[in-house]
C-alpha cells in the first residue's frame, strides 16, 4: 500500500484497514488504530508502520484509546515471503518463548541474519520484536477482558517474573498493570468453570458458514455444533481441557471460552483458535483477486466473509479425509465417530451448568497404528491406509509442522499408499493453512461448474482456470463448496 492508501484510510477510519498497518503519532508518541476515534492528527505528525512490533521499535507506546492489541490480527502471508509467513506461524506456536532466533531459523532453513533482514523488510520489525509484541497485547486483552490475577496472566503471557511483567508494562504504557486493569473493567463475561476472552476477526466473517461446515463433519465424541457453539475437546500433553466458540456479532469476534487448560497453555491456545477459525484472512486481498472470475465473484457476494476451517489437530484430520475418500461427508462422520468409540482416550472435562463436552479425545498415532479396525463398516484398504499413516507420524517420516514447504510435505504424503493429491491438498488446506492449496479432483469443484448438455469439466481443466485465483485457491474451493452442500470432505 502506498502513502496515499494509508493516509485516506487513516482520516476515513476505514474498518478494513484495522490491523492492517498502525499510526505513529509524533507529537503524543503513541501509536493507533486507523480507526482510533480521537481526532485525527495533522498528516506532517504521522507515520505508518506494517505492524504493531514496528511501531514499538519506533519508540511509540500503545494508544490506550483504540487499544491496539485488539485490532485483528496482521494478515501472515499479506505481501510477505513464504519464509516470514511460516516464521511468523511458528512464533505464534511459542517458537521464540525462550528467544532463540538461531533455532527459529533452522527451522525454516535459514540462516538467523537472513531471517532478521526478511522480518525487517516485510513486517518492519524483528522476529523478538515481533515475539514480543504478540506477548504483550495477550496480556493486555487478558487484563482487559478477565478478572484473572497478575501473577497469572505474567505466567500466561510468559514472562519469566511478575517483576518482569510489571516493568515491561511500565516501560510500554507508563502505567503499571494494576492501574491499567481499574482503567478498564472486564469486558466479557467470566464462566465460573472457565476463561473467556473476546477475538477479534475481521470482517466480513461468516461465523454461520464456518460453524456449519464443522457441524457436518463433527467427529462424534470430540466435537459438537449445538445452538450456535462449537465445543471439542483438546489434548494439552499431560492436560486434558475444552474449547467453546460463540458468535458475538455485537463486539466483531468470537467469545472463547477455556476450560480445563493451565495459564501456561492460553497462549498457545488462543493463537490455535485464530487459526483453526482463521479470524485473521486478509478479506480484502482476496476479493480482489477472486473477484475477477464472474463464477467465484457472483458466489463471493453471497458469501463475502468466507474462511478456509483450519484443524486442531493434523493427524486427526488426515484420518478424517482419509475416511472421506469416495464417500459421503456423513459417511465418513458416521465412521470417524466408530473410531474413536472404539479406540479414542475417554475424558472429563468439568464445564459450567448446561454444557456438554464430549467424552473422548481423538484416538493418537500409537493407537491406530496398529488398530485392525474390524467390524466398523470400513474397507480394508482404508483401515490399512490409515495405520500406514499414523506409522509414519511415529516415526517421523510425517509431521504437520507448520514451518516445512508444504509442496515437500504434500510429496511425503502422496508417497504413503492409499493417499492421493486429493488428500494431500486437503490436508495442506486446512491443517498447513495453505491458502493456495487446492484438491483440483474433488467432484464438488468438480460438479461446481456444471452446465447442462456439457460435459463435466476434468481436474486438469479446472487446476487451469484456478490458476487466475493464486494465491487464494483454497477460498474459492470454499466458496464453490457452499454452492454444492455436502462436498469438501
């Protein structure tokens, strides 16, 4: 964007800029929201920043007004490189809790010099910069949003020592935690079996879309879709916890509710939840692209907030397409919940009055990769499949590691017999979140583009036209999935 965009969608306060890029402001030494309702400083006072790390490494401090840390999330891929988008996922994931830059650059096959250059240029900020700034806004919205104490939220935050945490906070707003806290009452509602934290997406979001298509594939025992709520359950190592997800149109974002899960674990939580539900999708780069094709634009006005469902888990989800092959989206769920009664780890997950978490975690690779799976109504092929696949899990061979080049990890997969492009695409979709990955084969795109007396159009034909839709292919699968209930796995 250049300076001009920044500055019109500054003095508009244009809503699809939030969190897009901040304002540093040179006379307060803040930096904002383009949508802050203060008066909008003089255009010679200004400057723009691609994120919130950059403003800080600037030398401004948060505007506690518009409240930066609320702001959706930075689109990860948004004009970056495959390098800093899978950097950037991992520091999400907690890869620089303990700030080592060096092993964070391995990862990604870099060297840590490289890696700091490519953040700078494209995020304007270091990796720790950017490390740290995720840190202190999560802080921010838990002292804002709940009535947890300090100590807790330092612990949740990660910082090593509440004296750390207090004068990190001081530093930054030039007030102490405390007082930030009897500035702003808590703004959600407090389950008294759980933790409750607003996330904000933007918008367009369609919330009913995305709870829709989990409530088709909603493996029985882990998850539930029930009046308006998507509850799982979610293995946390050594901690068994749940997840609740509601809708709350009124504030722009989602009520998550935690329950179960240590301080330690809320971070790490709430970043998995921003992906699953992909609260963070750079809703305008993508019309403009999708746009151009008349079949995904017409749909794309149906559904302007359309979101590519992540997984919580990877190997949970590769068993599920796997089930999904050649058959049914119910057939496939009837199956998945057969597994996991058979073979998944009962559990009990306390939850407030009138809430109820299912009773099983998904079966692990270690359970299945040896389960004979007889007697369940699955073809033994499949059955074969899917222990072939929790082996390579075990050993290694497979991991849904989000900083790999998903072109390799598709190649791993497809090399596993019983697995085909079909699956590795989906897969690469929805637990890599590959926004370009796409399942060319899949007879619902397929049958999407239907036309009567015409011939059906082959994956070769529709991987051409799909073409013009990189690097956002998996949301026009979405959108032409909503045009043929039923189909995506």
């Amino acid at each position: 964007m250049t300076q001009a965009v920044y500055e019109r969608a500054r003095l508009s306060r244009d809503a699809r800029f939030d969190g897009r890029f901040f304002v540093g402001v040179k006379t307060t030494g803040i930096y904002c929201r383009p949508i802050c309702p203060a008066t909008p400083p003089k255009s010679e006072n200004v400057s723009f920043y691609p994120t919130a790390a950059a403003a800080s490494e600037a030398g401004f401090r948060p505007c506690l007004r518009c409240r930066p840390e609320c702001a959706p999330g930075t689109p990860a891929w948004a004009g970056t490189s495959t390098t800093v988008n899978r950097g950037l996922r991992l520091i999400s994931e907690g890869a620089l809790d303990d700030g080592d830059v060096e092993q964070l650059a391995t990862r990604l096959g870099v060297t840590s010099r490289h890696l700091r250059r490519l953040f700078t240029r494209h995020l304007g900020a270091s990796p720790l910069a950017i490390a740290h700034t995720q840190r202190l806004h999560f802080a921010k919205r838990l002292i804002d949003q709940t009535s947890m104490p300090m100590q807790e939220i330092a612990e949740a935050a990660g910082y090593g020592s509440v004296r750390r945490f207090n004068d990190t906070f001081r530093n930054t707003y030039g007030r102490s935690p405390r007082d930030l806290r009897r500035s702003h009452a808590a703004s959600t509602d407090v389950n008294a079996a759980g933790l409750t934290v607003r996330l904000s997406y933007r918008r367009p979001y369609d919330w009913q879309f995305l709870l829709d298509f989990f409530a088709a594939r909603a493996i029985p025992g882990v998850e539930t879709v029930r009046d308006g709520c998507y509850l799982r359950t979610i293995n946390l190592g050594e901690q068994v916890g749940a997840i609740q997800l509601r809708d709350d149109p009124g504030n722009t974002g989602l009520l998550l509710t935690v329950f179960g899960a240590s301080t330690s674990s809320l971070f790490a939580i709430v970043q998995r939840v921003r992906s699953v539900f992909d609260l963070d999708a750079p809703v305008a780069d993508i019309e403009a692209v999708l746009a151009r094709d008349s079949k995904i634009g017409e749909l794309l006005q149906a559904r302007p907030g359309v979101r590519v469902p992540g997984a919580w888990d990877g190997f949970e989800l590769v068993v599920r397409a796997i089930l999904g092959q050649q058959i049914s989206v119910k057939a496939a769920t009837t199956l998945a919940g057969r597994i996991v009664k058979r073979y998944g780890r009962k559990v009990d997950v306390s939850a407030g009055p009138g809430i109820d978490v299912p009773g099983y975690l998904f079966p692990s690779p270690q359970r299945l990769m040896r389960a004979r799976m007889n007697d369940m109504g699955l073809v033994g092929s499949r059955a074969a499949t899917i222990r072939r696949i929790a082996r390579a899990v075990v050993d290694g061979d497979i991991s849904f590691d989000a900083s790999q080049n998903v072109a390799e990890f598709c190649e791993s997969l497809t090399a596993i017999r019983g697995i085909g492009e079909w699956t590795a695409q989906y897969v690469a979709m929805r637990a890599l979140k590959d926004p370009d990955a796409f399942p060319a084969s899949d007879l619902g795109l397929l049958r999407a583009f239907d036309q009567p007396g015409q011939k059906r159009l082959r994956p070769a034909e529709l991987k051409q036209r799909a073409d013009a839709w990189r690097p956002w292919r998996a949301y026009a699968a979405l959108l032409l999935w909503s045009r043929t209930p039923g189909s995506g796995g």
